[in-house]
C-alpha cells in the first residue's frame, strides 16, 4: 500500500542483521556527546534512527524528556513520530527504570512542527515580541483571505487619501491594481531584503537622441520619405513618427514607450522590401548596427529597473502596515511565527538563555527540506555564545543537536527550502566537534531495483554542478529478493496527433488503469496478483489528476486523490456557488442567468427567450409569468421556488445547516455521484461543507461565506485540495502530486504524466551570503494568458535569473530521484514518443533497454457497480431525453462541402501538414491581435514545440515577417475593425432546417469596405499552382464572402488567399 515506510521491517533488519553502514547507525546510538548530521539516503529508515538516538539519549541519561525537542515536517508525521517514540520507549522500560519514568511523562517532550514550537515559545514571551498574550494562529489557508481583504482595503485608503505614489506610478504606465501577486510574494519574503533597485531617474533621451540620429540619417536616404512597401523596421519607424506627432513624448513613460516601439523595429531588416537594396544594406550594417544591444536594451533596463524603485518601496511599506495590523490584531501567520521566534532569540540574550535551559536536546527530521528561518532559531537554541546576533557564527553545544536529511531529497525551493542551508548547517556540527555520519542500506527497495536506480542516477547526479546539486551516495538493498522477475518498466503511449496535451495524458492515464486491473481484477477466472493499495501513481504537476482517477473509476478500481487540483476546479461547487449568488444579489441579471443556465436547472437559451418574451424577468425575487409552454414553465417555477427556499433556510438556520438542506434538495450530491469521477466530486462537496462548518464557527454570515467560496474558485492563493469518498482507505490506488508523497512508498510506483508542454520563466530568486539574504524578484502585468510583461526589475536581475535556472535544473533531477524511490518491488515510468522533455526525461537513455508494461489478457473498461446501481434507471431516462434533444432538426453544410486536403491530392500541392498550418495560425493570430511578447523565437518555438515541430519554428517566425512586410499588414494595422478565427453559421436562402458553417481566417475593414483573407500553407511553385489553388478554393471564399454580408448586412469588396510560403496575396476578385 502507499504508506509510510514500514518501520517493524527495519527494526527487525537492525536487529537481526549486520548491514553495510552497521557502524555508522552504532554512532548514532552511542555517541551523544557529539553533534550529528546524518545524510541518509531514501528508505534507509533516517527517521527510525532519529528514534533510537532519542531513547538511547532518555535512556543513558543525557536527555531529560522534558527538554526534548524534535522537529518534524508535518503534523501528520508527528503524530507518527510521538508514537513509535513511545513505542521504542516501552520496549525500552522493560530493563530500565529511566525509561519507565520517561514513558510516564512523554506527554511534556515537544514533538511536533518547527511552526507549533515556535508558538508554544511566544506563547510564553509575547510581549517581547509586541504580540497580545491571547494571539490567534492563522493557517495557511485562511491567511489568503487576509491577503486579499488587506489588499483591498489598503488600495481604498491610498486612493481616499491621495497618495503621490499612486500617481507617480501612474505617470509610468503603472496600474497599482496589477501589483497584488508583487504584494503576496513579498508578504511570504518579508524577512529577506528585496533585490537592489535603481533611484535616479534614467537618462533615455540620450539613447533617444542616438536613435534619432539614426532615424534622420535613414530619411535622408529615403529621400524624406517612408516608401510604400516596408518592412517590421520601416514600419514601426512610421509609427513612432506617428506617436510624436500626434501624441507627442511628454515624459519618461513616452521615452520609453517609444524605445519600445523602436526596438521591435530594430529586430531585423529585410532587404528585398526595401526600393533599393543597397541602402537597405547600408542602413543595416552602419547606420543600425549594436543600436538595439548597445543603446536601447540597456536603456530599457535601466528603465525598468527605475520603475522597480518606485514599486519596491511602497510595496515595503504596505507589507510593513500589514504585519502590524495583524499584530495589533492578535493575528500571527505561519510565516510570523517563524519570523517573530527568529528576532525574539537574535535580540534578546535573556529571552535565549531561558530557552536554552528550558531545552536541552534538539532532534530535527528532513533538514534538507528547512526553511532558513527554522535553522537561524534552532542554532539560537543550541548555540554556546548567547551574545553573537549572527547565527552563521554560531556552533551548537556539544551533544545538543541531531540533524537528518538528504540533499538529494531537497524538493521544496518553492517554500524556501534551500540546499546551502543544509550544508551550512552541517559546516557549523562539524566545526563544533561534530561529524556526519551516512546511511546507504534501503529498506524499501528491493536489490535489483537499487542497481537500476544506482545506474540510472549516479551519473546524472555526478553531472551537474556541485554548488546546485548533491553528491550521489549509492543505495545498498537491505533485503535481497529471491525473484528474477524485472523491477522495472516502461509505459510508450501513443503519438498523438498535434500532441495533444489532454489527448495524450488520456491516453496514459487508460494504459495505466489496464496495467493496474490486469493486476487486480479477479474477473472471468483471473487471480488477482496484487491489492489495489499496491500501486501509487505520481505526477510532477497537479492538473490532470483526475484523468487518471476517471480511467480508475471507469474500470471500478478504487483511487484516492492526494494533492489534487484546487476544489476551485469543482463544477458542482461553481453551479451552488451560482445560485447563492443569485439569492444574495437578487437585481443582478448575470448572477441569475448564470443559475438558470448551469446545471442545477440547465435551461436552454431558447427557453429562456421564452421566458424573456413572457414578460419574465431575470431577478431571483419576481414571479414566473403565466402562458409560458408547459415544458418551460414548470422548470422555471420549479428554479425560483428552490431558490426561494434556499432563501428561507439561509434566514433561518445556521450556516452550515443551511447549506446542507440546499444542497440535499437540489440534489447536488446525488447528481455528483451519477456523474464521470462521482467519488471526486462527492468528496469535493464534502470538503465543501467541511469548509462552511469552519467558516461558521469563526462567526462569518452566510453572504461571507459565498464570498469565500467565489474566492476558493477565483483565486490562485487557494490550494484546498481534492477530495474523494474513498479518502482514508488503505485498499486503493493512491493518485498523488510528486510533492505529496516525501516518506511514503509503495510496492509499484508508477511515474505519470510524461508528455509536459508547458515551461516557465524565472520570476523570483534568493540569493544567500555572509552579508544578507536577498530576494530579486520581477514585477509583470499579464497580457493574454500566461504570457505577462515584465514592468519592474532590480538591478542584476539578469545574473539572478541565471543563478536560479541552475538551481531548479538541479532540484529537478531531485525530484525525479524522490519520484522513483518511492517503490519497493516495481517501478513503472511513462514516456512519450518523439520528445526529450517531460519530467522524467532524464530517465529515458536508461529506459532504453527497459522491457515495455502491458496489460494481462483479459483487462477492458468495466464500470463501478457500487457507484451506479442505484441511479441506472434514473440515467437512462437523462440518456432518453437528452438523446430526443440532441437529434437535430436541420442539416449542417461545410462551406466546401468536401475535404480540401483530398481534393488537392491530384493537384500535386503539397504543404508542410496541418500541424504545421494550425501552428502558423496560432502565431499569427497573437501577432494581429497585439499579444506576441517581446520574446518573439522563444513564444513560437515553444508552440511549436506542442506540436513537435521545433525545426519548423524559424519558417514560421520567417513567414510571419513576410506578413508583416506586406501592403496587406499595414492595411490591417490601419484598420478599424480587425476580426480573426470568426466561426459562422446561417440559414441557407432562409431555410432554418439547412445550415452553412464555417470559420474565416482573417476579415477586416477598411475606407473601402471588409475585406475577407484565408491563410493557406501550400507549396505554390508557379503560376499554375497558384490557379489551380484559387480555383480549388474558390467557392469557399465566396461562401465566405456571402455569410459575412448575411450577418454585417455589408458587402465585401475583396476575398483572398494569403500564400504564406510566398508572403503575397492573391485576391480572387482580380
């Protein structure tokens, strides 16, 4: 099953058997006059031997429990900790009374979190801290809503009082609004200072003025005039004279704006655009030349890093205001909590004597894994010198701390973990007397499978740079199996065409759950060979956790979902969020529609058209009007009546019970548990009800608590997990997130989602040294999706992005090292086809030789009797009625009426394939919509890289100059109305009962009318290609032409292909 590591399996090994590192584990338990750092590497039972040096300690008389202190990661291994504590102790009392006297008073010994001891210490001193004596401890998750509310109100207050700030930022484009993820980030950092910045103002007129003496001697060569035909530079050169002109530069923000303008010029010429091709050359290789790296770029920077300074400030000053309003308020979060004990000890040399004689024995679990904050407090704690404020400085007392981890296991960069602080750590137990002692004997996997990991990752590990990554210490297998069976596998899922990320991961996750029920099903005669609690499945990233959890549950194979996307993801928490809503905001029309259209009612936009005719109105609190056709009617009356209902429960019960009778009567679990992954959904509303029981005991009103949930679905901050009925079960496949499972394994572990398109930009850096701890971090404002505009940096950012790409290129290969030693007897990785990325790429030269998984004979998709039985009947009367109203009472016709790419087979045209026709699309798409980022190759080749089509990257960038070189370019970015990807449907000469359909590519207006464009990607070597190709499709352009009048009501002047292979434009008009 997928627990933690068996702990009677390396108690009996230890007692019983000689291992290779024997020695080493006889130091932990009998030297305990020296400090220890133990490196130990996955499974070899670190935690077990942080017991046993805990009792040997109690045991010889060197550790009062009372004074014991062990840290541990989480609450749950906590728990586990105090248990065998006391377990290892009771075997103990049995020959010595120290232990029998210890055992009684267990319960004073702390064993719990770094965040749990720290409040029991300010508990005793708050007001050394300027704390109130009865301070409320905020979670993790509640500290969002502080967050945001803060936020708010902070914004209202700057506004009211009319902060300069607010409209000097302004002034420089700024949006103080865009700043909230700036303010959170820095909220979670507040003990670290923010990355230099830059004070003066820049001096961009000069980089202005060097421009302009460019642009001046290039108009002197064009004879004071822009021609016609231009290129990307010519073009933007004509729209930066527009901006002077009729805008004008009135400050930096337009100095700066105006760089912008002239650097996208400057990306490149192209010389057959240009009338005469020598001055084209000349204007390139002379004029130009170094102006965009040498003069604008730093210029830009500088910048960028002013606006910074301006940022960095205020955002100071308000995560300053926030810490002392949560003060003031007796609200301490996790982060203060640490931040508080930490100047609580540095400042006060009374307050860390009392400490120190309060406890004398420090034991610390997964220290690879510490937040710098936890070890700054511990070496407080131990430190001999109460006076030196620098904890670096300090060296732990004798026999006074007990350090384990390993570096290969650090995989928490993201919550501050860092790798240099381990090791600095361990620098000051050895430079005190101490030693490190290393523990290589696995208890978790078996010895065939340790060779295979030891081959596979000791030279990955020995590759990388020692500053960013550990040492490999090789794993020794404490049990030997007796089976030749392989212990490891390999799973290849098909190519997908486009490689499509959601299609891929389906089809990974049905290969999986055949792979699984092969091993478990006791169908048509088969022995089951494993439990379902055999298996766990781990993925890198949270998003598609329930498409394996639906090819679990389509085949009646029990899962559990741990470290899920957010409960945001929820539909059937967004549909109940929706009718409260509706209630709560009785005069708001969206709200309600947004009730009447979701699946709670799920009416038509037909039906309510009917409504609206009727004479209805969208308002929670009016009456459905009469002469409304039954089959509409009685739907209606039925929504406001729930509605009305629900009201009345929320007037007159108490929150929580209130949400339960709305949610039984509308049937919203019922229906949950009919649907696709019914046990996720289910276990979702559970949480959700869970949530509201909270909610309620801390005294907030029903309305509050819509809000919270709207927030649980809006916003990124809130990470409540998933949940599924089957949570708490021992027999099921565990379905986790990578970071979800650090100390636990499972006898298969199946590595998961291999096919990752999507990469990251560095956004955030910690640098640590002897002087100060720094974060550099960026400020951008997103445009379109995820691709955001970077607005503010410090100074040095560029060495600071470097510095941590290292960093997560090294903790990556951590985490696939953590991935794989999950298992006992199999490990099973997942691969792609045709692709070097993906998070256990790393793995794959290995793999090569590796035996590929398949399915016993026998396995197939098979439903989950338990979970349908009771509503079979009730389904297939929504399969009867949905089936009556899904048969359409129309004909659909393709504007063509055929397949293009069949019919061109005999025209001997080819092209490079619709992979390569929907990538250029997609470019183009963002190019005229304004939202390609400045990083042009970068955004196209990772595009291109979803399609496999990474070498035809340059040919697109390249085709897409040519459009941008073009009449037709510059007549649409004249235009008025520009309109892309414009899908269509109309009657056919007014006959409702047949439909045309289709989808412009480009459409645009112009002084003379709209003019029609379709893309086409086809090699056009002559002149009779090109006919024949205008011939081919020139009915579909007509079509075109004709559904655009039929829906504008306009004529269209003009209908075309643009051949982008040749960048030119054919009209069909001519």
């Amino acid at each position: 099953m997928a627990d933690p590591v068996d702990t009677s399996q390396i108690v009996t090994w230890l007692d019983e058997h000689e291992l290779p590192d024997a020695e080493e584990r006889r130091i932990i338990e009998e030297d305990l006059d020296t400090n220890i750092v133990v490196v130990a590497s996955a499974g070899t039972g670190k935690t077990e031997s942080l017991i046993r040096r805990m009792v040997a300690g109690v045991v010889a008389g060197k550790v009062n429990v009372d004074s014991l202190v062990a840290i541990t990661f989480t609450r749950m291994a906590a728990g586990e900790m105090r248990a065998r504590f006391a377990e290892r102790l009771r075997d103990a009392a049995e020959t010595s009374p120290v232990a029998r006297d210890a055992l009684r008073r267990i319960d004073r010994a702390f064993i719990g979190t770094i965040h749990a001891f720290c409040a029991r210490m300010l508990r005793e001193r708050p007001l050394d801290v300027g704390l109130r004596p009865d301070f409320t401890e905020v979670d993790e998750h509640d500290v969002t809503i502080l967050w945001r509310h803060y936020w708010n109100e902070e914004l209202q207050r700057l506004y009211a009082d009319g902060d300069p700030r607010i409209a000097q930022l302004s002034e420089l484009g700024v949006d103080v609004r865009d700043l909230y993820d700036f303010f959170v980030t820095r909220s979670e950092n507040s003990d670290l200072a923010l990355g230099p910045a830059r004070k003066e103002e820049p001096d961009l007129s000069t980089a202005l003025d060097q421009v302009q003496q460019a642009v001046d001697a290039v108009m002197d060569l064009l004879g004071g005039k822009i021609p016609d035909d231009r290129d990307t530079f010519l073009d933007q050169l004509d729209l930066a004279n527009h901006i002077k002109r009729h805008r004008g530069v009135h400050g930096l923000a337009d100095q700066a704006e105006l760089l912008k303008v002239y650097r996208r010029g400057l990306k490149g010429i192209t010389l057959k655009r240009w009338p005469d091709k020598n001055v084209a050359s000349t204007v390139k290789n002379e004029i130009v030349a170094g102006l965009a790296e040498h003069v604008v770029d730093p210029a830009l920077t500088e910048w960028r890093q002013y606006v910074y300074g301006i940022i960095a400030p205020l955002m100071d000053d308000l995560v300053g205001r926030f810490a002392a309003h949560r003060r003031a308020n007796g609200l301490v979060t996790f982060h203060d909590l640490l931040v508080l004990s930490a100047r609580l000890l540095r400042d006060s040399s009374g307050a860390r004597r009392f400490f120190q004689g309060k406890f004398e024995a420090f034991f610390v679990d997964e220290f690879q894994d510490t937040d710098p904050l936890q070890a700054e407090i511990i070496s407080y704690l131990v430190g001999s010198d109460t006076a030196e404020t620098d904890w670096r400085k300090l060296l732990p007392i004798p026999g006074r701390l007990f350090v384990v981890g390993d570096e290969k296991q650090s995989i928490y960069r993201f919550r501050r973990a860092d790798i240099e602080v381990f090791r600095q750590v361990r620098e000051q137990i050895l430079e005190s007397g101490g030693r490190t002692v290393r523990l290589k004997s696995s208890f978790r996997s078996e010895n065939s499978l340790c060779e295979w990991l030891n081959e596979a990752f000791a030279p990955l590990f020995e590759a990388q740079d020692p500053r960013y990554q550990a040492s490999y210490d090789a794993l020794h297998a404490a049990r030997t199996s007796t089976s030749s069976a392989d212990r490891v596998f390999k799973i290849t899922t098909d190519k997908i065409g486009r490689n499509d990320e959601a299609a891929i991961v389906a089809n990974e996750a049905g290969r999986i759950a055949d792979l699984i029920e092969s091993e478990t099903s006791a169908s048509e005669g088969r022995v089951p060979t494993r439990n379902a609690g055999a298996f766990m499945v781990l993925t890198r990233r949270r998003k598609y956790l329930t498409t394996y959890a639906a090819a679990l549950e389509a085949r009646g194979i029990p899962y559990d979902i741990v470290g899920g996307d957010s409960l945001g993801m929820s539909e059937e928490l967004a549909a109940l969020v929706n009718m409260m809503e509706a209630i709560r905001r009785p005069a708001d029309e969206v709200a309600m529609l947004s009730y009447l259209r979701g699946p709670l009612v799920g009416l038509g936009d037909d039906d309510l058209y009917a409504f609206r005719v009727a004479g209805g109105r969208f308002r929670s609190t009016r009456a459905v009007p009469d002469g409304l056709p039954p089959d509409v009617e009685t739907p209606l009356r039925a929504a406001f009546d729930a509605l009305s209902r629900a009201r009345d429960d929320l007037m007159q019960y108490p929150v929580a019970t209130a949400f339960e009778r709305i949610m039984d009567r509308v049937g919203l679990l019922a229906s949950a548990a009919a649907r696709e992954s019914g046990s996720t959904r289910v276990g979702n509303l559970l949480r959700v009800l869970s949530l509201v029981r909270k909610w309620e005991s801390d005294g907030i009103t029903w309305s509050e608590v819509v809000n919270e949930l709207r927030a649980v679905i809006s916003d990124r901050y809130y990470q409540y997990e998933q949940m599924t009925l089957d949570v708490g079960r021992q027999d099921v496949v565990r379905i986790m997130n990578l970071h979800q499972a650090k100390g636990l394994e499972a006898d298969v572990v199946i590595l998961a989602d291999a096919y990752e398109s999507h990469s990251h930009s560095v956004s955030q850096h910690v640098s640590r040294s002897d002087d100060v701890d720094m974060l550099s971090m960026v400020v951008s404002v997103s445009r379109s999706g995820s691709w955001g505009e970077v607005i503010a940096e410090p100074l040095g950012w560029d060495e600071a992005v470097e510095d941590e790409e290292r960093y997560e290129e090294a903790e990556g290969l951590r985490l696939t090292y953590v991935a794989a030693t999950r298992a006992r007897e199999q490990l099973v990785v997942c691969q792609y086809p045709s692709s070097d990325k993906g998070p256990w790429s790393r793995l794959y030269p290995t793999l090569a030789s590796v035996t590929e998984a398949s399915a016993k004979p026998g396995s197939g998709k098979r439903l989950r009797a338990e979970s349908v039985a009771d509503v079979t009947e009730h389904l297939a009367g929504i399969k009867a009625q949905w089936d009556a109203l899904s048969k359409p009472g129309y004909t659909i016709q393709s504007v063509t009426g055929q397949d293009p790419a069949e019919s061109l087979e005999d025209l001997a045209i080819g092209g490079r394939g619709a992979d390569y026709g929907t990538l250029l699309h997609e470019v183009v798409e963002a190019a005229i919509n304004g939202v390609l980022p400045a990083n042009e190759k970068a955004y196209v080749e990772s595009i291109a890289d979803s399609y496999s089509l990474r070498a035809q990257s340059k040919q697109v960038l390249k085709e897409l100059q040519m459009l941008r070189d073009s009449d037709l370019w510059r007549e649409l970015m004249e235009a008025p109305e520009v309109y892309s990807e414009v899908p269509f449907a109309y009657p056919i000469d007014g006959d409702s009962a047949n439909i045309i359909r289709g989808t412009i590519d480009l459409v645009f207006r112009n002084a003379a009318g709209w003019r029609i464009v379709d893309f086409k990607t086809h090699h056009t070597q002559t002149e009779k290609d090109v006919e024949a190709l205008m011939a081919h499709y020139g009915d579909q352009l007509k079509s075109y032409s004709d559904a655009w009048t039929h829906i504008i009501g306009e004529e269209v002047i003009d209908a075309g292909l643009w051949l982008s292979e040749q960048g030119r434009f054919v009209s069909m008009m001519s």
